[in-house]
C-alpha cells in the first residue's frame, strides 16, 4: 500500500481519508494479530546471534508447544536486510510450522553486546512500588536523555530499556538502563513492510540475550537458595548478576572479553569484588569463600576454561565454589534449538511451570522478569503502531461504513415505497367518484362515527362503578368481627360533581369521542365505639392508610373502581366524641338491656372517594340513544 503519513501531519478530512485506505488495503481491521506482541502468536521465529559467524534460527509453534530449527540465516543479512521477501516466503509456506502462518512474530534474541548505562541520580531515587518502575520503564523509551546519567548520547543509533535491581539495599543504585545497538532495524524494517505489501500480520521485536537468560535461571536452577552470583559467558563479554539471598536482582556488570579468550580477564578478581559488594562473602571456619557462583553456558570449552580459571584463583587468592551450568546435556534446553535458554520466555510450556518451579522463582525479581521485564522490546514498534488507526478506530470506520449503507438503503427503500404509495393513490376508484357519490359516502362516513359514539357512550355507562355487595365487604372489612364497634346507621350515595346538563364541553369531541363528568362516592359511618374501634379510624385517617386500605378492598372484591389511582382522591372525615351514656359500673343485665352503656365513645365517619372526569370510570354526558 501508499505510505503513510503520521497523522499529527495531516488535517482531519486526511486523517479519515487516510483510515479508510488502511481499512480498504490493509487487514488491520479484521486481523488482531496486528496489534499483538509478537511472543503473544501463534507462529513465531526467533534469531540468536553473538556476533559469531552463525546465527541460530528457530521457530516455535504455541499451538503445539513445539520448537523447529528455523531457516538458515547470514549474519551479514542481519544488518544489510538482503533475501528478506525469501526468507518471508520460506517462512510463511506450510515448510517450518505444518501449516502456512496466517501471522508470523519475530524475536532477535542479541548477544552479541551487554552494555550497561547508569540511570540519572534523580530518576533512580524511585521507591520500592513496581509503578515507578514501570514510569521510569517508559520515560527511558520516549526521553532517554532525560534519565539517563550521560545526556550525551545519540538516539539515532542506539535504544535503551530499564533493568530495575529489585533486591538493592537503601543508598545504591536501584536501576540501570541495558543499551542496544539499533543496527539491525534495517532488517526488521524491511520484514514489517514485507507483511505490510503481503497483507500478513508481521510484529517484531529485539530483546537482549542476557536478560532472557537470567529469566530462565528459575526453572534452570530453580532450587538456588542464600543469594549468589550467576555469570552467562558470550562469545564477546560474560554477564554477571547478583542476587540476595531473597532471590531478588541487587546489581550487575558486563564483562568484554579481550584477544579473543572465552572468559574476562581477572574474572576471580571481578566476581570476588562484586561478591563482596553485594555482601554476599561467607566464612565457613576455614576463611572468606564466595560459596555460590552459578556458571551457566551450553559451550563446554567456555566452561572448562571458566572452570580453569576460577581454580587458579582460588588456590592462589579466594575461595570461590563454582557450580557449572552445562545446558548442553540440561534437561530444561534439550529440547530448544542451539540449547538457547533465552528461548525459554517464550514457551508457553515453561510460562506454565515456572510459578511452582521452586523458590527462586517465587521472588519478586524472576516473577517480574516473566511479567515482561526479561522480553523488553528494544526496537520502538509503538512509533510504526502509532501511524495507523486503532483496532477500535477501524471497527467504528467499518461500523460507519455499515451505518452508511443501511441509511442510503432504507432512504431508497423509503422513497420508493413513497412513489409506490403515491402511484397507488392515484390509481385509486376515488378519484372517479362523483359529486353525488362522494356527498353519499360522506353521509354514511359520519352516520357511522356517530353510531361508534353511541356504542362508547353506552359501554361507558354500563361499567360496574358502584356494587352494592362491594360496599357491604367495604364495611366488613372496616370494621371485622372483633373491632368493638356497634353502627347505628350506614350510608352510600353516588352523585356526579356537577349537573350533567350543565356540563359545557371544552371543545368539539373527535369522532368516536365522548366527554364524560366525574363523580363523588361518600361512606358515612354512625355509631359507639370501644378503643379497637378508634385505633382503626386513626390508622385510616391519613392518605396512606385510606389508600392501602382501599387497596386491600379491591383485591378481596376484584372491583376496579375501588384501585388507588392518580385521577381518584379519596379522604376521610372522622368526629370522634365521648359517649354521654357510657357507664363503667353497668351490670350484665343493664349491659343486656342497653348495649350503649359499654360503649366509651361515639364516632361519625364519611369517607368521599372523588373520580376526576380523567378515569375510565368517569360518568358519560352524552346520550346513548
């Protein structure tokens, strides 16, 4: 596809023009595999180089956990870029993973530099919380010359990532920023616009050997315990970490080999002061040893020669007590190409068992290097992700898309049903009606409306609004068995808020339409009471009680004009008095004779239930015939 263009450049009607080509050329919008990490797919190849005459190539199939020896690969095109689109095709044919990759991540594994840079004193003073490392982990990829302790140095050719020492004391260093040669970023730029010209999800990235490996030491050496030094020898230089007796990172240092030898010159001298730097001397009754450095390499020649060396220094100046790593025969690398133990990050075999590998790998430190620390990427691919839309922006453009195309269709649609409509219309037998015909159908038209108001008026009428054995379970339910109540007299009256006849209607009804009159329905209660019986009236002589009594009527008698509802008011009026002829000393046979004497008080109750002219029960004005 064109190139592209970085949006900050360009206007938005370029911007969006510029999507759509993406999403239209591109696969960025159906494909996730574009936004992905590339140790995160499917099919992956990897390439570890030392800067030797070869490089070790391999791929690794998620989908069967399996490792393959990968095509071969010139050290030379790592820098040149050369038989890149070939390699490309060997690599996406069924040849190295059994089936064609439909996307392909790259990791370039480099070993062939370890260079160290001290971070500034101010942005190294961070505390113990993992969020500041990760602040300081990308302030050092956008501004690395803010944060680093030498400002002067040159972004164009070398990239920098943050190794946090996790297990430093308080008052040294808690950080330093592992530097990498940007020089194979013509190679990797050349395999992204390969998958870029093939529509194939291409992801790179560059990690640095010597933190993958000491990644792997937790399943390498998972039972290590008391802390030590652990050194991975290189063709150009040794790496050399030192771990506390927690497990966590305190310091580390990169060792250049001179005239060629397998090992640094002075190596005893350099691990014994660095040992005595982290504190991690012994004494064991005999004098000071070193009593755990871990020498870790598939060369067997680079471990004798360590070995070798480590033996003259230690008969001569300090003990030190080696244990000699030989991935060549480790059961852990058998099954990775070159015996490469900076492939093991990247196996989902492995990620699966280092959590309960042992208790090395339980430290904060190894726990954080399998989070992400060790597979740094060093080749900035947030700078080319950051030129093309988002996954959610290319959604929403083809949802638009979508959106866009459905609203021209139903416009289209919806005119031509207009035209159709207008057609049919036209065609109608209406429009040769005559005069006389359309005078008759008018005539029949609005006999009929009037018939329809009829009938309304009618079913208006007849709709039970008052039931005579509804308002006798009323007072049943006012006043049960055992309330103390004795009624001298109950009344029921129906009456329409105003006089039909005078009712003046608000303007002309629509046909069909009836205007309708609301209604007050009173309850009027007369009689003696005992205390029972004004606990009742006071617990209905409020809104809520009135209504939730109501309520309880309407479901025992299924009468709808009893229901609370918005356009019905109902309200009690309760005079309460002393009973004048109440006698507390009244025998039985009084009480028998004149049952008002046991009763202390009297009461006059009315309740008014007023239906407005908006309820379905409201009173007809009209006449049904």
């Amino acid at each position: 596809m064109s190139t592209i263009t970085d949006p900050y450049d360009l206007k938005p009607g370029e911007v969006y023009r510029q999507a759509r080509t993406v999403a239209s050329k591109t696969s960025r919008g159906t494909d996730g595999n574009w936004y992905r990490e590339p140790g995160d797919i499917a099919c992956q190849w990897h390439i570890w180089f030392d800067g030797g005459r070869e490089v070790c190539s391999a791929t690794f199939s998620r989908s069967d956990n399996c490792w393959r020896q990968g095509p071969p690969l010139p050290l030379a095109g790592l820098t040149t870029g050369e038989d890149v689109f070939s390699l490309l095709g060997d690599l996406l044919s069924p040849t190295y993973f059994g089936h064609k990759p439909k996307a392909l991540g790259v990791i370039l594994h480099v070993a062939d530099e370890f260079s160290l840079t001290e971070v500034s004193t101010a942005s190294d003073g961070v505390s113990d919380g993992g969020d500041d490392f990760n602040l300081l982990r990308y302030n050092l990829i956008d501004s690395p010359k803010d944060f680093l302790a030498d400002r002067d140095v040159s972004t164009d050719t070398v990239s920098w990532r943050l190794l946090p020492f996790w297990g430093a004391p308080t008052g040294q260093p808690r950080s330093i920023a592992v530097a990498m040669p940007r020089s194979r970023e013509t190679f990797l730029s050349r395999l992204v616009e390969g998958g870029e010209d093939w529509r194939i999800p291409i992801r790179v990235s560059v990690a640095s050997a010597p933190m993958e490996a000491l990644a792997a030491l937790a399943l390498l050496k998972p039972e290590i315990r008391g802390g030590g030094l652990v050194a991975f020898p290189y063709l150009k230089y040794t790496a050399v970490f030192a771990l506390n007796a927690d497990g966590d990172l305190r310091s580390a240092r990169s060792l250049a080999h001179r005239g060629g030898n397998p090992i640094p010159s002075s190596f005893g001298d350099i691990l014994w002061n660095m040992a005595v730097s982290a504190e991690l001397i012994a004494n064991d009754g005999a004098g000071q040893l070193l009593p755990n450095l871990i020498i870790a390499s598939p060369n067997k020649g680079t471990l004798a020669e360590a070995t070798r060396e480590l033996e003259v220094y230690s008969l001569k100046r300090q003990r030190i007590v080696a244990q000699v790593l030989d991935l060549s025969t480790h059961p852990t690398t058998a099954s990775l190409p070159g015996n490469r133990p900076e492939f093991l990050p990247y196996d989902s075999g492995a990620s699966s068992q280092v959590g309960s590998a042992g208790p090395l790998s339980r430290s904060e430190t190894f726990r954080s290097l399998w989070d992400g620390w060790a597979t740094q990427n060093f080749f900035n691919t947030a700078k080319i992700d950051n030129l093309y839309p988002t996954l959610g922006d290319l959604r929403l453009l083809r949802f638009s898309s979508w959106f866009v195309a459905l609203l021209g269709l139903t416009l289209l649609a919806l005119g031509g049903y207009g035209v159709y409509g207008l057609f049919t219309a036209m065609r109608h037998p209406s429009w040769e009606l005559t005069e006389a015909q359309v005078q008759t159908t008018k005539t029949q038209h609005e006999k009929l409306f009037a018939e329809q108001k009829q009938i309304d008026i009618t079913e208006s009428l007849m709709k039970p609004r008052s039931l005579g054995w509804t308002n006798l379970e009323l007072l049943l339910q006012m006043f049960p068995e055992d309330s103390g109540v004795r009624l001298d007299g109950f009344e029921y009256a129906v009456k329409p808020l105003q006089s039909i006849g005078a009712k003046k209607p608000t303007g002309p009804a629509a046909p069909g339409g009836i205007q309708t009159v609301g209604m007050t329905r009173e309850w009027s209660f007369k009689g003696l009471a005992k205390a029972k019986t004004l606990d009742i009236l006071n617990d209905l002589n409020s809104q809520r009680g009135l209504n939730a009594f109501f309520d309880q009527v309407a479901k025992a008698t299924n009468d709808a004009s009893l229901v609370p509802d918005p356009t019905r008011q109902v309200r009690l009026t309760l005079t309460q008095n002393q009973n004048p002829r109440f006698n507390v000393t009244a025998s039985a046979g009084e009480a028998a004779k004149d049952p008002a004497l046991t009763y202390p008080y009297s009461f006059e109750a009315v309740i008014s239930q007023t239906i407005t002219e908006r309820d379905p029960l409201a009173l007809p004005t009209g006449k049904p015939f």
